[in-house]
C-alpha cells in the first residue's frame, strides 16, 4: 500500500483560546430575538389571562390568613409598599446581581470584540393553576317535587273539566312548564286546588309546627294527609283501540252482547274496572238483561247497526261504537258429501253440493239448492225457494208460499200449504200443490200432476209426452197456452190431444185455455170456461142433462160455436138488433131452438145464448159471451 503524506507543515497554533472563539461575531442570528418575543408574549397574554384569577386566589388567601390568624388571637403583619424594580420579601424573591465583568474561561480582560454578549433572561411569575370555589349569587333553597298534575301525560288525562271540554286554562302560579313560580305551589285534590307556603328565607327560623287542641303536630309530617293527597296518582282516561264488531245476524234474530263484547277494544291504563253506560241503537231494539243485553232486528231492515255507548272507570268516560251487521240470509254450505244440513230461526242461505243431502230449512225464508245427488229437502215455515238440482229429488215446501223446482231427474215435488210455485224440470215428476192457490208447471218428462186443495193453475208443457193432471179441488185452470200446434181439448172426456202436447189426460179442471192454433173444444154436461187463446177456434157444446151455464172468455171475430148441427159466429156489419126470432124454432123438426141477447152484469156487458136441446122449450144450456156479439147461424152438413 501507497500512503501520501503532504509536504507542507502546520502552521503552530499561537493561542489556544483562539479555536473557541466564535466566527463571523459580527453577524448576529434573528432566531433568539424572536424565540424570546414569542415567549414573551407567550407569558403576557396567560398573565394577562390569568391575572383575575391570581388576584383572586391571593385575595382568598390573604382572607384565609387573615381570619387564620384572627383565630389564633395575632393579627397581621402590617405590609410595606414595595418599590417598582426591588424584590419583594414575602414572594422570596432576590435582588439583580449586577453584571460580571469576567469573561469566559476566567479572565478578567475585557471581551473580544467578536465574542457573542450574554443577555440576562428574568425568569416570568407564572401563578399556580387552581380550582375556583363557585361563587353563591343568591340563596339555594329546597324545591319541593313537581306535583303529578303537571308531569306529562297523554291526550286521554282527566282534567278538572268534561271529559269533552277544552283543557283548563294555566295558573297565574305556574309556569309553562308546570312548575312553580317563585311563589306557592299549586297542586290538585280531588278537583280543588290548595296552596302550600313557601319556605322561609334563608338565614331565618322557620316557625314551629302547628298543633291541635290536643298537641299534636299537624304539619306535613309522615302521618300528614296533604302528603298523600299531593303524591296521591292522577285518575286517567280509558282507552280505546277501535270500533267494536259484534257477531254478524239475520233479520228477524237476537243477539246475545255482553259486557265483555262491549268492552273488547278498551283498557284502563290504572287497572280501574270499567263497565258501559248510555247505549244506543241506530236500528231495531236493544234490551238489558241480567246478562248483558238482547238485540233484535227489525223487520226487514238490512244493513249495519251502530251501537253507541260510553265506557267509563267510575271517574272520567270515553265513547265507543260497535257495529252489528244484519244480514238478509245466514250461508249455510255442505262438504260434497251426503251432508245433513239445518237451518235457523231465520232466513238461510243452504247449498247441499254434491252427494245425497238431507237439509231442514226449519224457519224464515229459506233459500236452499240441494246440488247434484238424491236430496232430501224440507223447507219449513216461511217463503222458502227450493231447488233440486240433478238427481231424483224429493222437496217438501211446508207451511208458506213456496217455490220449488225439481231439476233434471225423477223429482217429486210438495207444495203443502199456502200458495206454492212447483216446477218439475226435465224428467218425469210429480207435483202436489197441496192446499193454497198454486201455480204447477211439469216440465219435460211424462208427469203427474195434481193440484190439491185451492184453486190451482196447471201450465201444460209442449213436451210431446203423456201427462196426467188432476185440478183437485177449488176452481182449477189447466193452461195449454204455450202450445203453437192445433189441439182437441175434450172436456167431456178429459184428453187434449196435439201434436206438441202428446196425448194427455186431465180431470178436475173449471177452466181450460187453449193454445195458439186452431183448438177444437168440446164440451160435456159440466160447467166450463173456456179461453180460445190464438187461432181460429170452435166450441162444440153437447146436450145436459142438467141445466149448465158455459162461459167463453175470448170470443173472436174467426171462433165458432156449434150447437147440435148450427154454427154461430159473429156477423160482421150486423146491428144490435135482436136476432131471436131468426134463429128460435119450436123444437118440432129434429132441431135445438136457439136464442141469443145481450145483457149487463156488473158494469160489464155480455152476449147469452140460450139452448133448448131437447124441444121441451125450457132452457138446458147457456153459453155466455164477453162482450157485445151479433151472432149469425148457419146449418151445418
């Protein structure tokens, strides 16, 4: 290895001192100037900040002292003012050494010129930080609790009012809070208000309890009564969460309400019992009972009742509603099976469905469908409508005017009493009016039909099958009208034959309507009426052997009517005029004397034919037409 040394020699140091000497004196640094104005100023603004507290604390303990030392018997020392710029021999503090004119590292020389001076830095007096004693500005006295008038409480709060009036107006005492106001404070007993005295100032004896006659304290002690009456619990309002509704009802049945229902959406938020007072009904009648209270519908009134009353604690009540919905029918539904199903004391609403039902419709105006199947079907008391439905059904109307339809199948249909309704549907049926007035319809199929007791009306279907039809008794119809074909209607031997009927046999009937062609009628020895209905008909009337009066109710222009072998007809053109002697014979040459005039019966005019079958010149048979008819005769081959 190569080691370079230099040629030149150092230079000898003449005085050590020389290294520590600064260079550049000259050159002062801006960075202590302004480190020491910021502390400076540092220092000002927390003494300037701090001043009132130090003051303070110096004050406090200058009184402390003082009344230390007043404790103790020695009074303090007398102080001396302290000149600006001398130490002060309470705070320890020491007097400015004057300036030393050694330089450093001993020397007494004066300083080099380029040597940095020393400034003398005075330490600052900071104060001690310390907690400050609250400062009392007026006297603390004890503030008696908010009475529990004034705390916070719902909407529903008892107030000195009606439960519905506007809530009572504040206390000149009171603030808005409820509170006091620098005075006494008011507090609620049992609606009337009391005062209580304020404390006494401070600094002064309160004055000694009262006493009774006996001694005794009567203050707010722990047997006082105003205590409890002042933390006595305000009475609040029940509540409500909601109408009421109560079971639903047909028209003409009661319902059982007890308090309980009445009381289902309310709760008093003490726990008070609560009851019901002041009901009210918008319809029908409501009834109290040991129990509660019975209500009834009035007659056919459908709808929704409302039901007001009041519900209360004893103390303070709200209102309160419950609704009663009263229905026209109560829906009553079966499985599909073979149900058994039974009605109430109302009107029913009953569908059997599927499978061989058996359905009691007991009371009210039922209205029952047996659905498909072999039903069983009783309506019972009322206006009941029945249906059948497929199957081979068997409805029974009971008392009251019923209606009842059989449905497609074999049905057999009982109107029994009152005025029924039966129809038979397809299939061959019976039907039974029973008593009453009825109306029978039978429907396809070959059927049996009778009406019964009263006087009944059987409408003959166009079904092309062979029916039987049986009036009973009362004053029957058998009705053809809805036939469009020609039809024999003989009444002396109880057949109506037509291409759009069959061939049917009936008996029993007062009055037979034909249908809408050309009808032939023929009449026996018992008393008809007849309607012609469409067409152009004739009667043919026979010889009876009992005198007989006939009646046709709509004879027309086109209808004949034939006695033995004369043909009557209406003339058209011919006057009023009293044809008697035109058509009267003696009776002599094989021939019926005929005659005819007009009359009033009732405020209602008729035209009468009057016949002598048998030439005896007395009157047999009288055929009466409504109406005024110039009748002409002609002879028949």
């Amino acid at each position: 290895m190569i080691g370079i040394k230099g040629t030149k020699a150092a230079a000898p140091e003449t005085d050590p001192a020389a290294r520590y000497v600064i260079k550049d004196a000259g050159r002062h640094s801006s960075v202590p100037v302004a480190l020491g104005l910021f502390l400076a100023g540092l220092a000002l603004y927390l003494k300037s900040f701090l001043s009132g507290e130090a003051h303070s604390q110096v004050g406090m303990a200058a009184a402390q002292g003082t009344a230390s030392q007043a404790d103790r018997g020695t009074a303090p020392a007398p102080t001396t003012p302290v000149p600006p710029g001398k130490p002060d021999p309470s705070k320890n503090e020491q007097p400015d050494a004057p300036p030393s004119d050694r330089a450093p590292g001993g020397s007494t020389a004066g300083a080099p010129a380029d040597t940095v001076p020393v400034f003398p830095f005075r330490l600052v007096d900071t104060p001690d930080f310390g907690l400050r004693p609250p400062t009392v500005l007026a006297e603390w006295r004890p503030v008696p609790p908010l009475p529990l008038a004034d705390r916070a409480t719902n909407g529903n709060a008892a107030s000195a009012g009606p439960a519905d009036g506007p809530p009572p107006a504040a206390s000149p005492d009171q603030g808005p809070d409820g509170g006091p106001i620098d005075g006494p404070t008011v507090v609620p007993d049992g609606g009337d208000r009391k005062t209580e005295d304020a404390p006494p100032p401070p600094g002064t004896d309160s004055p000694p309890p009262a006493t009774d006659v006996e001694g005794e304290e009567t203050g707010d002690g722990a047997g006082g009564g105003d205590a409890e009456e002042e933390n006595a619990p305000l009475n609040r309002a029940p509540r409500v969460s909601g109408p009421v509704h109560l079971r639903d009802v047909t028209g003409c049945a009661s319902l059982t309400i007890g308090l309980a229902d009445l009381l289902r959406n309310a709760v008093d938020p003490d726990g008070d019992s609560l009851s019901v007072r002041g009901l009210s009904v918008s319809a029908g009648t409501l009834t109290a009972t040991p129990d509660g209270w019975i209500f009834r519908g009035d007659p056919g009134a459908i709808g929704r009742v409302t039901i007001t009353y009041e519900i209360t604690d004893g103390t303070v009540s709200v209102q309160q509603v419950a609704y009663i919905s009263v229905l026209a029918r109560t829906s009553v539904t079966g499985s599909g099976g073979h149900d058994t199903l039974l009605g109430g004391l109302c009107a029913d609403d009953i569908d059997g469905r599927d499978g061989d039902d058996l359905i009691d419709g007991r009371s009210g105006d039922d209205l029952i469908a047996g659905g498909r199947g072999d039903d069983h079907i009783v309506a019972g008391e009322g206006r009941d409508t029945l249906s059948g439905g497929d199957g081979d059904d068997m409805l029974f109307g009971g008392s009251g005017n019923d209606h009842l339809s059989g449905g497609a199948g074999k049905d057999r249909l009982f109107g029994g009493m009152g005025n029924d309704v039966l129809h038979g549907g397809a299939g061959d049926d019976t039907l039974d009016g029973g008593d009453g007035d009825d109306l029978l319809m039978d429907g396809e199929g070959a059927d049996v039909v009778r009406g019964g007791n009263g006087d009944d009306r059987v409408m003959a279907a166009p079904d092309r099958a062979d029916d039987s039809y049986d009036g009973g008794e009362g004053h029957d119809t058998l009705d053809y009208s809805a036939s469009t074909g020609a039809l024999r209607l003989d009444l002396a031997n109880g057949t109506a034959q037509g291409v759009a009927i069959g061939e049917d046999r009936f008996t029993g009937f007062e009055t037979v309507i034909g249908g809408q062609g050309d009808d032939h009628f023929i009449v026996g020895g018992n008393a008809a009426v007849l309607a012609g209905g469409g067409g152009r008909n004739l009667f043919v009337f026979e010889p009876a052997a009992q005198p007989v009066t006939h009646e046709i109710l709509d004879f027309h222009v086109g209808d004949r009517i034939r006695v033995s072998k004369y043909d009557l007809f209406a003339a058209v053109g011919d006057g009023p005029d009293d044809r008697f002697k035109d058509v009267y014979g003696d009776g002599t040459d094989d021939g019926p004397a005929i005659r005819f005039r007009h009359e009033w019966v009732e405020a209602m005019e008729r035209t009468v034919i009057e016949i002598d079958s048998d030439g005896d010149r007395n009157v047999d048979t009288i055929v009466a037409l409504q109406g005024f008819h110039a009748l002409t005769m002609t002879e028949t081959t």
